[in-house]
C-alpha cells in the first residue's frame, strides 16, 4: 500500500524539543523488524527484508541513481538546488532546528568530559548532496568540512551552492558513503560526522556498512555521529518499516521505525547517546561503543 503521510523530508512543525537521553541500551531482535511497501507486499522479518533487498540492490541503486539525475536536476524537484534535495522550501528551518541539536550535544559532551574543550576542527557531511547541512549547520561550528556526495553533479553544484568562501573551507569527496575508503589513524579522525536523509536510500546491509565505516573514522572518546532520517508517523503504524518501489514512487526508499534504526545501529556497533523525536523524523547521536 501506500504511504498514508507526506513523502517530503523535511521535519514540520515548531521548534524541536530538547535532545533527551537514549533509554538503557536493549538488544534489538531481528525478527521484531517488520514493515510492507507500497506494492502491498509484506514483509514479517529484517531477513525476509533483507533478502528481498539483496536480490534487487543493483536495481535498487541504478533506479536511484536516475530518480536524482531525472530532469536535469532530479531528486524532489522545485525551483532550488535545496528544494531538489529536501522535497519543499524548509531546509533553512531545518538547519536551524539542527543546529540547536547540535549545541546541546556540545554543551552536554563538554559537561561529561569535565569541561575538557571538544575539539571543532574537522567535520563530514556524509551523503551531502548539495551541501545544505554543510552550510546551514557545519561550518558554522567546525573549521573544514568535506562533503562526501556520490553523484559527482551535485558534489560539483556544491561549490557553487556554497559560495568561494564557504568551499574554500571545504574538501570535496565524490564517492558512495558505503563505499567510502579513508585513512582511520588518530591524525585523521573526525570530531563530527553528520548523516541526514541518506539512510533511507541504502538497503539494510549498506546501511550497517555505512555505519560501521563512519563510525571508524571518528575521534576516540568525544566523536560524535549524528543521525537523521524520516519515521512513519500519522495514521501508519510507528513499529513498521514502509519501503517504496519504483513502480509507485518512481525509486528505492525506506521509512523505518525507531526499533530498526536502532537494529542497524546495534549491528555497526555503535552506542545511542541522544535521540531527539520530531514531527516525521528521529535524530540520534551515537558513538563507538
């Protein structure tokens, strides 16, 4: 079936609520993983999901790789590079909105660490697209930050989306965030890895890898990566994943719940420090365990 809530990414509403602490940490069974697409299938397990993925992932990603190149611009269309990435005019509001989760991650950090000053040297915008959480949240806070984008047009469109100025702190990486193969020693780490809107476009097995990959590449002790992605809300079931299919909705993408966030978070080894719920998303930060 279809979805029966906005497909646009951006998270409505007010202001959002103050990042909360992630509950004890519970183990997350596969089989509590559940969900349909939009064809009517269903899907009782992360197995039977996963499977179903596997066979279908060169598909998966040719399709995708056309849905963001369509029209000469691609993606969720509009009039703007950043509407082409989020789906409507609100990623200024975003950025705004991720901005303050950001600074109560650091204000709380710094409290943990005994007021020890978090170093704000190096960031990555994983999946950056255009380069709207670069200029909106990153470089407001850190020195440099390097975009890490796979389709080499839009990793182009950023510097220009970004102006001289704001590129001239950047570094700019085309390559697929799954695939992404990058010195890891303790002069390279990263303070900062933030990850928006990019998961829902990997299947389970890349999104585990992505995870695993981004997660080594951060600072021991005070790195930080940072989660967001949509969630069902409204009228759908919370506790189910919702995948669309090309034949309905022209690509590959899935919806999932907080439990199967979480599952692929558990399988890339990775810690929920802070998740912040708004009107259609759930942003985590999590850390190596």
């Amino acid at each position: 079936m279809k979805k029966n809530y906005p497909k646009n990414k951006k998270n409505q509403g007010t202001a959002a609520p103050a990042a909360e602490p992630a509950p004890p940490t519970r183990t997350i069974n596969a089989d509590c993983i559940k969900g349909s697409d939009d064809l009517g299938n269903y899907y009782n397990t992360q197995a039977e999901l996963a499977q179903h993925q596997a066979i279908n992932r060169d598909e998966w990603y040719a399709t995708n790789k056309d849905w963001w190149l369509q029209n000469g611009g691609g993606g969720y269309g509009g009039s703007t590079d950043e509407e082409a990435m989020v789906g409507d005019g609100g990623g200024e509001e975003d950025g705004v909105e991720g901005l303050a989760f950001l600074d109560r991650l650091i204000l709380e950090a710094s409290s943990k660490n005994n007021n020890k000053k978090l170093k704000f040297v190096r960031a990555i915008d994983a999946g950056a697209g255009v380069g709207r959480i670069t200029k909106h949240i990153l470089l407001k806070r850190y020195n440099t930050v390097q975009l890490v984008e796979g389709d080499s047009g839009w990793s182009k469109r950023s510097k220009t989306y970004l102006g001289r100025k704001r590129a001239a702190r950047c570094t700019f990486t085309c390559s697929r965030i799954e695939e992404l193969d990058q010195d890891s020693d303790d002069s390279s780490r990263i303070d900062l890895i933030w990850l928006q809107w990019t998961l829902q476009y990997l299947t389970d097995a890349d999104a585990v890898e992505t995870l695993k990959n981004l997660g080594a590449l951060l600072i021991l002790r005070t790195g930080i990566l940072v989660v967001k992605e949509n969630r069902p809300y409204g009228a759908a079931r919370q506790d189910r994943f919702q995948m669309d299919t090309p034949d309905v909705s022209g690509r590959y993408d899935i919806t999932r719940s907080d439990n199967h966030h979480r599952f692929l978070f558990q399988r890339a080894g990775l810690t929920v420090n802070q998740t912040e719920e708004g009107v259609e998303t759930n942003t985590y930060a999590l850390s190596l365990n």
